[in-house]
C-alpha cells in the first residue's frame, strides 16, 4: 500500500465527515444500525455499508450513521432506527441493502417514513 500525503488524508476526512458530525451536534438525521450479535448474523453490516454508501452518494452532510447494540427484537434484525429532528423516531425492521436505501431516500431526504418497513414510531429518542 503507498504512502499517504496530507491531500489524501484531507480527502478521506471529507468522506467521512458525514459520520462524525454527531460529536459536533450538526445534524438532522441520526440512522441508528442495531448491530449486536443477532443483528450482525442477520446481515446488519451489510446494511449498515449502504447506508454509509448511500450518506456518502447523496452527499448528506447533515445525517449521520450510528452504530448499537441489540434492541431486543431478535427475530426482527437487522434493524435500524431513524431520528430526525423534531419528530418521532420510528424503527424498521427485517431489512437489507435495498431497503435501507429506500428508507433514506423516501424517510430521510423526503419526511416521509416508509410504511411497509416500519416496526414502530415514537418511544425513544436521543435528542
């Protein structure tokens, strides 16, 4: 692998300056992954990739990808939950690749929440 220089570098925290705009509280969206070991055997890290993926193809700067532990719905991984600001949280469940990128697209970038995959809205929240 070469080298990097400081162009490469500056490149690379652009990419991903999508994900870490949590610690800086400069977001409206929040995707939340469940990833603990149920999630992860279901295929949560795949899904996980296309949302970054799709974060990164859209350019949406003021959404950020997280990462959890399992909530407790085993049979109904992956999962993810979608926070947006000043709005219920809701939580889709049973997903993949395609559906996360449908989420983002028709809930995040649109406002409105995709029925079909929809577990439940409301409950919690980190804001």
């Amino acid at each position: 692998m070469p080298k990097l220089n400081v162009e490469d570098l500056i490149k690379i925290k652009e990419s991903y300056k999508a994900v870490f705009t949590l610690r800086e509280g400069g977001y409206r969206a929040k995707i939340t992954v469940h990833m603990g070991t149920c999630g992860i055997a279901a295929g949560a890290r795949t899904v996980m990739e296309a949302l970054i993926d799709e974060i990164h193809k859209q350019g949406a700067s003021d959404v950020i990808a997280s990462a959890s532990g399992c909530a407790g719905l085993c049979s109904k991984e992956p999962m993810a939950t979608v926070e947006i600001v000043g709005e219920a949280p809701v939580k889709y469940g049973q997903l993949d690749a395609e559906k996360i990128k449908k989420i983002f697209k028709e809930h995040v970038l649109n406002g409105s929440p995709v029925q079909e995959y929809a577990l439940a809205a409301g409950c919690e929240s980190s804001y």
